[in-house]
C-alpha cells in the first residue's frame, strides 16, 4: 500500500504564499512521479503540477504557471510545491498523488494512480 504525508495547507490572504509537503512511501515501483492535483468546491479536480520521474522536470497548468513552483526534496519520493501570489480561486482541496509517470495529454495532467487525503488551502479576498 501507498502512503503519503501531505502537510502544508491553511489559510492565507490574497498575494499570500504556502508551501505544501508531499513525502510518498510504500510504492513498489521506482522511479516514482508525484503531481499534486487539487478540487475546489463544486469543480472537477485539477492537475496542478507534476514532476517527472525521469528528469525531474515539472511541468504546470497554465492557471499556476509563474506562481506556483514545484520541486523534488533530497530525501527521495518526496516533493514540495511552493505557491506564491495566492489568488481566491486558489482555494481548494489539494491532493498529493504518485505514479510510474507523470502524463500530460492537451495539456492536461492525467490523473494518477495513488492519492492522499488532500490538504485545505484557502486563499481570501
């Protein structure tokens, strides 16, 4: 079984930053790609970033890109991602998820195969 300890998450102002945790244990694949996807209320879930377990390149959906910055930590199969200029339509439920490999299809991250239990970041006006 996959685990995952997410942490990051709260509350914050508009122009506010956070920074979310994700470390992923248990897999029985390696490498492993982390994206983090999130869901606001009402809305379908949303891939947000994911990096590539190859070249640990990330990759962004167009709605984060240039606030939003994701990276590998030191210890494997942990990442971080780091977002900055926080805007109300931010606020959501954010999900850490793990894979053989990040996929992106019409720039759209596919979902992934494993998911934690999300984190709430909410972003006010």
């Amino acid at each position: 079984e996959v685990y995952f300890a997410e942490s990051g998450g709260g509350s914050v102002q508009a122009g506010g930053s956070l920074r979310l945790s994700c470390a992923v244990s248990g897999a029985t694949f390696d490498p492993v790609a982390i994206g983090w996807f999130r869901q606001a209320p009402g809305k379908e879930r949303e891939g947000v970033s994911c990096i590539s377990s190859i070249d640990r390149s990330p990759y962004y959906a167009d709605s984060v890109k240039g606030r939003f910055a994701m990276s590998s930590g030191k210890v494997k199969n942990t990442a971080y991602l780091q977002m900055n200029s926080l805007k109300p339509e931010d606020t959501a439920v954010y999900y850490c998820a793990a894979a053989v490999a990040c996929t992106v299809v019409y720039d759209t991250i596919l979902p992934m195969d494993y998911w934690g239990k999300g984190t709430h970041v909410t972003v006010s006006s």
